[in-house]
DNA sequence: CGTCCATTTGAGGTGGATCAACCCTAGTGG
DNA sequence: CCACTAGGGTTGATCCACCTCAAATGGACG
C-alpha cells in the first residue's frame, strides 16, 4: 500500500536545529565539488542497503529515521546507530557496507555515488579532510556507545538515550521517538521490556511526561544527568 | 595527566629519532610526506596519554602492547581496544584523544606529531585517504565491538577475544596475552571472574591449552568459530 | 624461601531476560 | 461516526547468566 507520507512533515523536523559546526557536510562537500545529488524515498521498514552489500551510495537524511544495525545468525540484532534528519550515514572509506540499514518510518533522503564523493575527494583536499571528519564522529559516537554497552546499568543506558534524543530530535521540549521500544533495546543492549519498565520508572518518579508512548517530554533533564554515570 | 605538550619527554625514555623506510600504515604516510618519527618508551602500566588531552602526537606499536580505555565517574572501565604491534593508534582528525591509553607492559612506540600529519594530509591526497582509511578501520572494529557487548553471551565473548588474539598474535601457534584477566573482562564487558571460569571451561573441554595464565594455545578454532554465533 | 599479586574456584545474590497476560490506541471497515 | 482489530506497549511472575564476595592456589621475583 502507497503511503501519503512524501510529505517532509510526516515525521521528523525537516528543520534541522543542529547549530554546525561547519557548514552542512553535504553542502560543504557537494557545493564545493559540484556534485550531484539526488532525492529518493523509503517507506517504513524498508531496507536500504544490507551488511557487506557495495557501497553505491552516501546518504542523508532529509525527513524520517533510519536504524543501522548487525544481526548475528540466530538473529538477535544491535543497531549501532540511528540516522535521524540532517544525518549522513552509509559513508565509507572501503567498498563495503559494515551495517545493514533500513527506514524506520517513511523517510526520504538525499544521495550522491561513493564514487563521485571519492573523485573529489582525490581532487580537493578539503573534501577529503571533511570526510575524514565525518567518519572520526561516527568512531567517536561508536566508542561512547562501547562504553554504554560494556558498562552501564540498564537505567543508565536509557538516561544517556533520552538525553541523546533529546539533543538531537527535541522541538519545543518535546521528542517524537520515530522508533519503537525493540528498536530502542536493540540500540541499549536492552530487552523491549526492560526499555519499558525503565521508562515508566521514570515517568512514575516525574522526570519524563508522556503524550502517546513515542511523545516524550523531559521534565527533570538534571536528574537523567546524574543517572548517566 | 600531565599536559600532552610533555608527554613523550615527561614519562617515557626518549631514543634516537629516525626517518624511518619500512612499508607499514605507518611508513606509507610518513615515508611518503617525508616525516620524522622518533621513538620512545613506556613502562609497565604508564599512561600515555588521558582521555580529552590534546592530541599532539600519533603512536605506532613497536614492542609491548597498550590498552585505550574510557572511565565511568564512579571508575568502571570500558577498554575499546588493545594495540599491539604494528598498531597505530591515538590517531585524531580532532584537537583530543577521545580515549585514554596506557603501556600495558613496558612499551615501545614510534610517533609523529599530529600536526605533521595534518600538513601532508593538506598537501598530499594520498595521505589523507591514508589517515581517513586508518580511522575507518577502527570504526569498523568499534562496530563489530558493540555488537559483542551488546548482544553475545560471555562464552561468546571469550570465543571472539581468543580468535581475535590468535589472528592478531600468535607465533608458532602459540599466544603470548599481554594482559591481565581484569583487561580482558573489561574489553569484554564481563568481570574477570567470568573471564577466567570461560577460559577454564574452554580448557577442560580441551578447546585450549595453558602454559602459564597468559600462555595460550589454541587447539580447536573451528569450536571457537562456532561458539563465536 | 617468602612475599605479593594474578588467577582460579566456590557459594550465594541479583539485575535483567524470559514467558505470559493484559491494555491501549491508531487504523480499518462497517 | 463508532465498533472492531491488530500491533505496540505495559506489567507481572519467574528464571538464570553473570556478578559479588570470599577463599584457596599458583607463579614470578626478590
């Protein structure tokens, strides 16, 4: 079944209120090598590209929300990474895919070739620094989460997710999590249930206030520091 | 924690400085750019550099071995990543180390400045798709690491850490670990008695041989892989 | 030969997983 | 417009893999 959500206001904030640090890094790389980008839309569920499959592609999410993610071959699941509008993700420096990602509702993003981001890169020094830069905060985003993985408590990890969130999806103080709770548990090392029960924990003490399980609002921001560790 | 703009001549023993020939990562880019690596020395146990100091320098194992790790506030500790020889690491396209790291035994390493490197990635292409290739590799260990602490079993664990050692390692069939049990579980996110019962267990179904604690022989790697999920 | 740690092993506790209802709500069709 | 339904979410009861605490053992080094 089609789906009506092509609209950018379907479900994230096309508004990305990141304050860079740079300009856009697709901006940044595409302006300045003429590149061409394209637009393209997935619908909920859909895979983009799977693990070890050919990088074709870099991407970037325009509207929507993707996981990135590992499976072992009994199928449990770790998802490394949630893409979230404004985010570039499917990046590489090999051939190669290293996760498996997928639409986590509709989604439309934006793409150039590997190939064509790779030319540049050989041809304008700066485009490479930039992507080098690009993959230096995915390895540092990925060494905060070995942390969280290795070491935190089950009500510390879903602290450091809501702050995180909040961070980067928050509009006028309230988040819209695109995600559901087995997705967040995949993210935490958690189970679904465990996600849960943590959260309405949270909401019982009042740090959090819900519209709808996916509406958050974060009414104590101080007290999930402190659980953060 | 001393200041990083002391820190190769405050703790360690400084050698002679070399232009150095060999074709490693490491000589590929400074060979090529021309740079000079000096070589220094760290004992047993001494840092060398602590979490978010700057970063001045760019190591390579030479002998020894050394442990990157981040701390909780209340001192649990997630290793990231052992390196070993041959090893680059303290690698940043940013100001900061985001980890710290320490000899884990006494240590050799030969370093450049970061800044060096930051110049010939400015001026030569090819050392900056070097740096970015460099760094993409310890994504893709950061990633597969998470979905070890995210989502395998201690027995699990235990297995990767043993392959992994084994590949990275072993002379003769034979390895020599560097490191202590309590290094090991926090690489793994175990406690080092979970460690130590795994190993034995391993033991007794003749998986693996001692000769001493850190003396290992590996005699069934195709168990290992299957346990490795 | 004795001291000091690292390691192993044992016993018991527990945080989070598992298994199982139940509930809520958005979407569907009447 | 409302009743129905399916899938996501919550909550409860129980289990168990791993942690914690404790003690014994062993190996390296003076």
């Amino acid at each position: 079944m089609l789906n009506a959500s092509l609209s950018p206001s379907a479900g994230g904030n096309p508004i990305n209120p990141i304050v860079h640090p740079v300009a856009d890094p697709f901006a940044a790389v595409t302006g300045h090598a003429g590149l061409i980008a394209s637009e393209f839309c997935y619908k909920k569920e859909e895979e983009i590209y799977g693990e070890d499959e050919p990088a074709e592609y870099v991407y970037q999410v325009i509207s929507g929300a993707v996981r990135s993610y590992k499976l072992l071959s009994d199928g449990r699941r770790q998802i490394g990474a949630f893409h979230l509008p404004g985010d570039v993700f499917g990046l590489e420096s090999g051939t190669a895919h290293r996760l498996a990602a997928e639409a986590i509702i509709d989604t439309t993003v934006r793409l150039v070739k590997r190939r064509s981001l790779e030319h540049a890169a050989g041809v304008d020094v700066q485009v490479a620094r930039k992507l080098w830069a690009m993959t230096t905060a995915e390895l540092r985003h990925a060494e905060d989460h070995m942390l969280l993985l290795g070491r935190k408590t089950a009500m510390e990890r879903v602290a450091t997710f809501l702050l995180e969130m909040d961070r980067r999806l928050a509009v006028a103080g309230m988040m819209a999590l695109p995600m559901c709770r087995r997705d967040i548990g995949d993210y935490l090392g958690l189970t679904l249930e465990t996600v849960s029960r943590a959260l309405s924990q949270l909401h019982a003490q009042g740090v959090l206030g819900f519209s709808g399980a996916r509406q958050i609002v974060l009414r104590n921001r101080q007290s999930l520091r402190k659980m953060d560790a």
